[in-house]
C-alpha cells in the first residue's frame, strides 16, 4: 500500500494514462470505421452470394411450386425475403473505402433490387398470383448477382 | 422371433433416431457446398458414436449405473464437474436447437410464425418427459423419424451421375471456389453432429431405465452397430440429395424448407409430406431425448434419484429441471434467436465439448472394478485411444475456424 503523497502524484498520471490508451480507440467507435479495399470487397462479395443463395432458391421454389405445399411454398419466400433483406442492410451499413465508392452504390442498389423483388413474389404467393412471370426475372437476377459476385473478387478498376 | 423382433425394432428406432436437427441442417449444408466431399467425415464420425455408444451401453448393462453416476464415482468431483459442464452445457444448447427445430418443422405445414409455435412445442416436449412411457417415446418418435428414408430414396429417384458422386467422395475433391479452412470448419461441425455427446448419454441411461443386464449386450450391440451405421447413410442421403439439387443452383441452406427440396422435386406433395412427418419426428424425438439427457446428467452427478421408471414425486428435482430447461428453452427462442443458428452453434461447440465426453467413458470402461469380465478389449480400446486423437483435434481447431471462416461463410 502507497501513503496518500505518492496516490496524489501518481493517480494524474495513471488517469493521463488511460485516456491515451482507451481515449483513441473510443474516439473512434464514434465514427463508422472504414474497411480497407480487400475488407469491403469480402464483405460485399459475402452479401451478394447470400442474396444470390436467396433468389435461387425462390426460383428453385416456383419452378416447382405445384409440388409444395402452400404454407411451405410462403415460409421458403418469407424467409429468403427477410434474409435477403438483412444482408442487404448490413452491407449498406459498411462504410465503404474511397477505391470502392461507385461499386458501393452499384452492389447495393442490386441487393436493394433483388430484395424488393423477393417482396414482389411474396406478395403474389400470399394473394394465390401467377408466379411463372417471376421465374424468369429471379433467373436474370440470380444470373446478374452471380456476375457482380465474380467480379467483386477482383479490384476496382 | 420375440427376440428377433425386439432386435428389429432396436435397429429400427436407433436408425430412425440417429438423425437430429444439427445432422438435417449440416449434411444439406455441407451437400450442397461440397457435395460428397465430406462424406468421409461422416463415416468416421459414425464409427466414432459407435464405438462409445457400445462403451457406454456396456457399462450400464453391466454395471447398471449411467455414464455420469460413474464417472463422478471413478475419476473425482472435479473431474465429474468438468465433464458435466462441458457436457451438458452443449446438450442444453442442442435442446433449444431440437425445440426450434420442431417449430421450424410445423412452420412449413402451417405458415405460422416459429417463435409462435415454441411455447406449444415446448409444452408438449414437457407433457411427455413427464407422463409419457420411456419406451413408447423412444420406439414411436423412432419409428416415425425413419420416414427419412424418404431422403435415400428420392436420391435414386433423382438419378444422379453416381460416378461423379463417388469421384467427390473418393478424392475428397473440393470445389474450387470454396477455401480450405472453411472446408475444415464444416468437417469439424459434421464430426461434431454426428459424434454429439448427448446420444451416449441418452443411450447409456436410457439402458438403466430399461433395466439391461449383461445378458442384453448383444442386443445393444446389434442397435448400435447395425442402427447408427444405417442413421449415417440417412445423414449421406440428406447430404447427397442436397448435392443434387441445391448444388447446381448455387443454393447455401439456412433454412429446413431448403432441406425439403429435393424430396420435393423427386416426389412432389405426397414427398414432401413424408419428408415433413420425419423433420417432426426426427427433431422431437431429440428434443425429449436432449432434454432428459440434461435431467440424467445433472442429476447422476449430484446423486439425485432420476429416470421415467420412477414416479414423478420420487425424482421430483429431476423433474423440476426438466421444467426448468424447458422453460430455459423457451425463453432463448422467443428472442426470436434463428434456431439454424442455435443449431450451427450446437454442433460446433459439441466438437469442443467430444474429449470432456469421451475420455471419462474410455476410462470406466477399463475399470475391472465395475465391468469383470466385459472390460474393454484391445479393440475398444485401440479404437478409443484412436478417437480421443481425433476428438482432441477437432475440440481443438472447432472454435479457432469457427473465428476465422466466420461460421464457415
């Protein structure tokens, strides 16, 4: 145990100590913490085959729609809806690196697409619509996603 | 015959209970990522259960006293402690996932809401750890979960260019695109599924609530070594047919409606029915055994009087903590927490948990004190030092690739 001198002189520094330590760190939790490039692009290339892994198995699920039932046919579209939607959101909470900025907007605007399209099918399987019109436009997109997954492994540029 | 029928419908339950909701979700996970490439994986994770699940059920039919009562009694209370943790811990997070994965099941035919369907599902888990008949829960449930069959049919239905099935099984040939640290997380989390702690468990204790003796050693040998083996080509079929038709698509499963799918695509309503009977069966009757598991563990160590062969107010604090988990249960799912996800979480954290579960058995198991003459032989043993290699392994690597695949994404 110290005599109270030494805690009067040591206790400033030890406080100066700590907000140099921790100060920095939370500093910086109150901005968005931006990824580097290759960070982003692993982040965003996992969202995109997440939702890609969504509309395929939507499409999978209307090709063969007379061979489920319909109970079954809406928890497949409302749970790949909601999946989709949520990876959607966390990417777009992703501060993105300078290098990335138009890939940014063109990776979430598709996720964004994508997922309101899965709310359009869902609508149409509650209300008993035709589906075989969304087939074909899951397929396009599922191909569309495909394409900017591959290509999000590569830079910018 | 009564005897050969008795063995029938021992291999029959232990076929129709091998499958549970880590081994749905995983194998149609993996089957659709890696095709067969990890069946290999499977197999020794089957040899593995079936090595000590015989341990196990030798000790009990031999010395008619369960796996925890004894390792408490052999190896210490710190020990024991250890082992009931680690164990129990992950039984308890399997339970969750089985009563999760029973409400996912009844989703699909009703379109209600899961976290809904819980508290039913709950309730009724209860009602049946509390008035049911051991044996008729254990040989009904079984009996229903072999409508999984359905799975190994629908994949020959599928037709599937065996000879690339085989060259993936084979070789262990990956696809490209996949890395091979995730490729080790998905082994580790089907080890960890097929080899989970809660099925030696159950297994040894169901046997002291079925009053075997030495004298039913050979029938407990035939379930384990004919039934478990057979549960496995149940978890292939799920992982091959998984491969078949969600692979191609690019489809990663993170649903049971995915899991359906190719029954459906094979057999269509009539299928898909089947499929759904045995999602039901195969998770509830897991869900009784996981939770009575918890029951005979906690209750074996601190010597409580337990099992369903005495009335409920003679075991009043096992049944006390049945309820209590199953309140626990209920509680965490209606957070509206995924219970795919409970599920994945399960099956990797019983990887870490196999060397807490596993090694204690070995030891009681080459006790002459409590087994004379049924003592392991070179066999067991060779295969059961062997095991604990590979169970440390995985315990091991399964939190480290856990971190850093990200859960295998």
């Amino acid at each position: 145990m110290g005599n109270r001198a030494d805690m009067r002189t040591t206790a400033p520094r030890v406080l100066l100590a700590l907000v140099l330590l921790v100060g920095p760190p939370l500093l910086a939790g109150c901005a968005p913490g931006t990824p580097d490039a290759g960070a982003w692009r692993a982040d965003a290339s996992r969202a995109t085959g997440d939702v890609r892994s969504e509309v395929a198995t939507v499409g999978l699920a209307l090709r063969r729609h007379d061979d489920l039932f319909d109970s079954y046919l809406q928890t497949m579209v409302v749970d790949a809806e909601e999946a989709a939607g949520a990876a959607a959101e966390k990417l777009s909470a992703v501060q993105p690196p300078t290098a990335e900025l138009e890939r940014h907007e063109e990776v979430t605007s598709t996720l964004d697409d994508a997922a309101s399209l899965l709310s359009e099918v869902r609508i149409a399987v509650v209300r008993h619509e035709p589906l075989t019109p969304y087939v074909g436009r899951l397929t396009a997109t599922a191909d569309e996603l495909d394409g900017l997954e591959q290509r999000l492994r590569r830079p910018a540029g | 015959m009564k005897k050969l029928l008795g063995i029938a419908l021992g291999v029959l339950t232990a076929i129709g209970g091998f499958v549970d909701i880590g081994d749905l979700v995983t194998n149609a996970q993996v089957g659709a990522r890696f095709g067969l490439s990890l069946a290999w994986v499977v197999m020794l994770g089957v040899l593995g259960i079936c090595v000590f699940a015989e341990m196990s059920g030798r000790v009990a039919a031999v010395s008619g006293r369960a796996t925890f009562d004894l390792v408490r009694e052999r190896l210490g209370p710190r020990m024991g402690l250890l082992n009931l943790v680690g164990s129990m811990g992950v039984t308890l997070l399997t339970f969750v996932a089985e009563i999760g994965g029973v409400a996912l099941a009844l989703q699909l035919v009703t379109s209600v809401n899961h976290v809904l369907l819980v508290p039913a599902v709950a309730l009724l888990v209860w009602l049946i750890l509390w008035r049911g008949r051991f044996s008729v829960m254990e040989d009904v449930l079984g009996l229903l979960g072999l409508a999984l069959v359905v799975f190994a049919v629908a994949l020959v239905h599928l037709g599937p260019d065996w000879s690339a099935l085989a060259h993936e099984w084979l070789t262990v040939d990956k696809p490209g695109e996949e890395s091979w640290s995730t490729w080790a997380f998905y082994a580790v989390a089907l080890f960890g599924a097929a080899m989970t702690p809660y099925e030696v468990f159950f297994f040894s204790s169901g046997g002291v609530e079925e009053k075997w003796t030495a004298k039913d050693i050979g029938l407990m040998r035939a379930n384990v070594l004919i039934g478990f083996p057979l549960g496995g080509l149940l978890s292939l079929a799920i992982a091959g047919s998984a491969s078949v038709v969600l692979g191609p698509e690019g489809i990663t499963v993170d649903t049971l409606g995915q899991v359906g799918m190719p029954v459906a695509e094979a057999f269509g309503k009539i299928g898909l029915a089947v499929a759904i009977l045995g999602f039901v069966a195969a998770t509830f009757g897991a869900a009784c055994e996981t939770g009575l598991s918890v029951g005979y563990s906690v209750a074996q160590y601190f010597g409580w009087q337990w099992g369903k062969y005495v009335r409920p107010d003679v075991a009043a604090r096992f049944h006390l903590l049945l309820g209590g988990v199953t309140l626990l249960a209920v509680a965490v799912l209606v957070t509206s927490v995924d219970p795919i996800m409970v599920t994945e979480m399960s099956v990797v954290f019983s990887a870490v948990a196999l060397p807490l579960t596993y090694f204690p058995i070995l030891v009681v198991a080459n006790d002459h004190d409590y087994m004379g003459e049924h003592v392991n032989g070179r066999l067991a043993n060779g295969l059961g030092s062997f095991y604990l290699v590979v169970v440390g392994v995985a315990a091991a690597l399964a939190i480290p690739l856990m971190i850093w695949t990200r859960m295998g994404a």
